[in-house]
C-alpha cells in the first residue's frame, strides 16, 4: 500500500511565514518529524484511508487497542442539540474519544478544533477547524455562527489548549467564555464531560523548562503525537454530567464566571458512580 503524506514537517516548515523556522537546519528538521512521530501518524492515516467519520474513530481506538469507559452515558440527553464541553488533559486521545461518545448517541457531531486535525481527511465530516495561531478568519466566523443555528451537536474543549500544571496541579487553563454566550444565544444546553488521566511527565517538564526560560512557543505540543501513542493499551475514563440548561446562565454571573462554574462541575463529576464499557 502506497503511503500518503498527509502530514509533512518538512515541507509545512519550509512554506510557513516564519523566517525562524525557515532556517532551520535539515538536521533540526529530521529530529522534529521523529518527535512528533510523522512516519507512524502517515501510516495509520493511510492504513484506515477508507474509513470516514465514526468507522475511522472505531479503527483508530482499536488501533490503539484502547478501553473506553463511560461513566453517567445515561445523561446524553436525547435531543443532542447541545454544546458538549470537556477538560482537555491529553491533546489527541480525548478528542477522539470524546468524538466517538457523542457519534455513538446521536450519529454525527461538530467539533471546533485545532486546524491540524483537518490533515486527516477521515475526520473532516466532524471538524470545524480554528487556527488558534493566526486567529479565525471573517469567513470561519460566519461558518461558526451557521453551525450555532443547525440542529448538531457540537463539542468543544472551552481551555483552549492541552492541560498543563497550573498551581501545582495539572489542570486546564480557564476555560473560554464563548461556549456560554453561544449556548445562551442559539438555546443550546450544556453537557459537562470530564476526562481522568493527564499526559507523561516529560510534557509538563518541558513546559515548566520553557516558562522559567521565558520561551512563549509552545514547544511541548509537538509530543502530542508521542502522548498519544503512550496511551495504547490503556484504559481511558469519561465522566458524563447532567445537561445544563441554557437558561442557567443568567446575568447573575459574567459568561466568563460561568465558563468556570461550569469547569468546576466538570472537574467535580467523578462521585459515586458506576462505569459503562463503550468500546
């Protein structure tokens, strides 16, 4: 079977707008794509190149022969027009998984995520892609606000980013206050999902290293492909809290306060409760 290269480190460093990377030597280059793990990702992109969508999930979780169990699957309420947020600890595994939970209930889903997902062509039917380096377009802008208005789910990691160590625990950062005004504004409630687990201790070294050093570039996330990796075999644990109704987020609070009430009732989920095998 004949490769892809759907992801290509070389060829993405040479045509980006960055002078820095632009110099980079092709030793340094080299180094990065067996980092981020280029040659294994090509592979199982072109090993399920046939399978789209949810049937794509399905091989990927088998792929990475991973146990996926939900806690609280009774409470995906049964009109899935809601925003489905979760903590963030892993970077690709959760968005996955978390993909999969909700395309197992009602069939399809949006995601609004990282843009580097659309560089696997099997996801595109669920990934509404934000460059959160150079910013949303006027165009994706106008998208997003479409896809408020349709009757789909919608899933979202509101930190923004992977879990780093904050406080001495490793925890999302504060989640973002859009997935409140949007969930008042197009009526949808709010679905708190809670992952267990956090990525290796290597990741969060390297991204304590670079804040002492006062680097910005978040260098870490280049081992996300590695981290995911890490998880083959493993258990990984969901939590599903009760829908959150929309009218909740009244005025008594900033939409950015309650962007954190509910982070806070995400993070409280897991209490006494009994856990149901999905995949």
């Amino acid at each position: 079977m004949e490769e892809i290269k759907h992801i290509d480190i070389k060829k993405s460093i040479r045509e980006s707008n960055s002078k820095l990377l632009k110099k980079l030597p092709d030793p340094i280059i080299w180094a990065i794509t067996k980092i981020v793990k280029q040659d294994e990702l090509n592979s199982i992109i072109t090993k399920y190149k046939d399978y789209i969508g949810r049937e794509f999930l399905q091989k990927m979780i088998e792929e990475l022969n991973l146990n996926v169990e939900v806690t609280g699957i009774e409470n995906l309420p049964e009109n899935g027009r809601c925003f489905f947020v979760s903590n963030h600890p892993f970077g690709i595994i959760d968005g996955l998984v978390l993909t999969y939970i909700i395309t197992k209930k009602y069939g399809t889903v949006k995601s609004i995520a990282n843009e580097s997902f659309m560089l696997i062509p099997q996801l595109h039917p669920f990934i509404v892609a934000v460059n959160v380096f150079d910013g949303s377009s006027k165009d994706y802008i106008m998208a997003l606000e479409d896809l408020y208005n349709q009757d789909v789910p919608i899933s979202h990691f509101p930190a923004g980013e992977v879990s780093r160590r904050y406080n001495g625990k490793v925890q999302d950062c504060n989640w973002q206050k859009s997935f409140i005004t949007k969930a008042v504004s197009s009526k949808r409630d709010v679905v708190p999902i809670c992952f267990k687990g956090r990525n290796s201790n290597l990741f969060f070294l390297i991204f304590i290293t670079r804040n002492l050093l006062g680097i910005k570039t978040n260098i870490e996330l280049m081992l996300l492909p590695a981290e995911m990796f890490k998880k083959r075999g493993q258990t990984i644990n969901v939590k599903i809290g009760k829908p959150i109704p929309w009218q909740t987020f009244d005025k008594s609070f900033s939409p950015f306060a309650w962007a954190q009430k509910v982070k806070t009732i995400a993070y409280s989920l897991w209490d006494n409760s009994q856990k149901n095998k999905v995949a």
